[in-house]
C-alpha cells in the first residue's frame, strides 16, 4: 500500500496559526457619565464642598440677623473627596512582542484603559451601600410601589431632573427581577406598567425608562447571597473628582535590566457622596 502524506507525518512542518488576540470584556464606565465630574488641578489632593444652611424669609420689617452658616446643613457638609492613583503596568519583553501576532502595545494600553474603567465604576457603585435614603431591603422582592418611593424621596429631596436607576443584571432580568413585574399569571405578559413600558420588555427585553427612572445595568455592583444594592439618583447625589485623566506611558524597562518596555496606565481621581437627599439605595433579591 502506497504511503500518504498526511497532517501526522508532517506535524513538525505545519505551522500554527495564532489569531490576534480576543480580550475579555467588561462593563465599562456606566456611572461616571451619570454624577457631578469636579475638575481638580493644581494644589491639594482633598476636595471639599460646603453647603450653606437655608435662610427662612420673615413676615414683618424688623428682621434678625441670620447667619450665612455651613455647619449645621442637613446634607454632610463638606463633602470630601481625597484623590488618588489607579493604574495598572505590564512588562512587554522584547522577545514576546516581537513573537506575537497583532500590535501588543495596542492591546496592553486597551487592556489597561478598560481595567481603569472598571476601577472607576465600581468605586462610585461602591457609595451606593453609604446613601442614607434605602427603598426595600435584603431579602426584598423588587415592586412597582419602590419606584414611586424612591421618586418620592428624591423629589422630596429636591433633586432635580433626570433620574437615574442603576442595577444588576439580576435585578433587571432575574426570576423576581424588573422585567417580572410585567407578568401578571403564568404563561401570560401584560403592560402592567403605565405607557408602554411591559409592551417594550416583551419586544426588547429592555425599557430605557421606568416609571420616571432612565435605567441602567451594571454588571460592576456587588452582589451578596441573592441581593444587590443599586440606586436611584439624579446627578448631584455623587461628585467624582478629577485630578488628572487617563495617561499612558511606555518606558524601558526596569532601567535596562529587562528587555523590553513597561507600559503604564494611570488617573488620579476621587469620589464621595455630595448630596444624600438626592440618592435612595435599591437594594432588593436578583433570584428566588
């Protein structure tokens, strides 16, 4: 029997063909586009705002002296945002870059830009347990009544428009979930909601807005046992400060005792709660 020429017997001359790298995604920045952004140059690295008691109009011509006061506000005054540093570096051998297909300096600084992104949302979700205002609770099951309590809230909070609800995944599509609320019986969806809002669920899986509310998901909030916190705000519940934007470097490596480049990314920034009123945590059951 003749011998054939076959991928066994030619292992060692077949080449491996490596395609440019896929990068594992995640959630870029959700909520920084939704709170106070404070510029911060120059000097200093905490940043404070004070708040100014109301003044109370009198109804006769011999007024009282009433002090401009910054004291005693009945939001936290001030509220301090101490900047810091967040960056991440690779070491890219010389060897390494030169063996791998694709542009690796492309892909570290996307690499590094997207794990400031994630610092960056997640530090701000990370207030949302802080806001004093809570509608629900652990073990909660979200319904239509904690919209209108927290629109109550923030609206007796003076808060101005838009409102933002941002939530997990879970708290939009799990099985006791937002998008649940438009299920009625089994087997069965109806607009529960006013307007159009179940009709849009059924069609897309999604509404853009709820009872008031323009919704977000998040995939950065933290998730304990089967609940979450997210949180219902307009703009001036957070501030996030900003010393310094996102900055990439490359130097040679380790002053040449490596062969290759660092590449480095950084931001300085820093956040805080800047008006509690304006924020109500949404903390309620992703699953059964």
């Amino acid at each position: 029997m003749a011998l054939e020429t076959t991928v066994t017997t030619l292992t060692e001359a077949i080449p491996v063909i490596k395609e440019v790298a896929m990068l594992e995604l995640d959630d870029g920045e959700i909520i920084p586009p939704l709170v106070r952004r404070v510029p911060f140059p120059g000097p200093g690295v905490q940043h404070d705002t004070p708040f100014v008691v109301r003044l109370t109009s009198e109804t006769d011509d011999s007024l009282t002296n009433q002090a401009l006061d910054t004291g005693t506000s009945d939001e936290t005054s001030p509220a301090s945002a101490t900047v810091g540093v967040h960056g991440s570096t690779v070491l890219l051998k010389e060897i390494a870059v030169l063996a791998t297909p694709g542009d690796i300096y492309s892909i570290a600084g996307q690499m590094i830009g997207q794990a400031n992104a994630v610092r960056k949302d997640k530090d701000l979700a990370a207030l949302f347990t802080s806001i004093t205002q809570i509608q629900g609770g652990a073990n909660n099951d979200i319904l239509p009544s904690d919209f209108y309590g927290a629109y109550k809230k923030l609206r007796q909070g003076i808060a101005p428009l838009p409102y933002n609800f941002v939530c997990t995944p879970g708290q939009f599509w799990g099985t006791v979930g937002i998008a649940q609320l438009t299920e009625t019986t089994a087997n069965k969806i109806v607009a529960s909601f006013v307007g159009s809002v179940g009709d849009d669920i059924v069609r897309s899986g999604f509404a853009g807005m709820i009872l008031g509310f323009n919704m977000y998901i998040d995939n950065n909030l933290t998730v304990t046992s089967n609940n979450a916190s997210g949180c219902a705000f307009s703009r001036d519940a957070f501030k996030l400060v900003e010393k310094r934007g996102f900055r990439i470097e490359v130097d040679i490596a380790d002053s040449g005792k490596e062969v290759g480049d660092q590449v480095t990314g950084s931001e300085i920034w820093g956040e805080a709660i800047l008006r509690a009123k304006h924020g109500a945590e949404m903390q309620f059951n992703e699953v059964t």
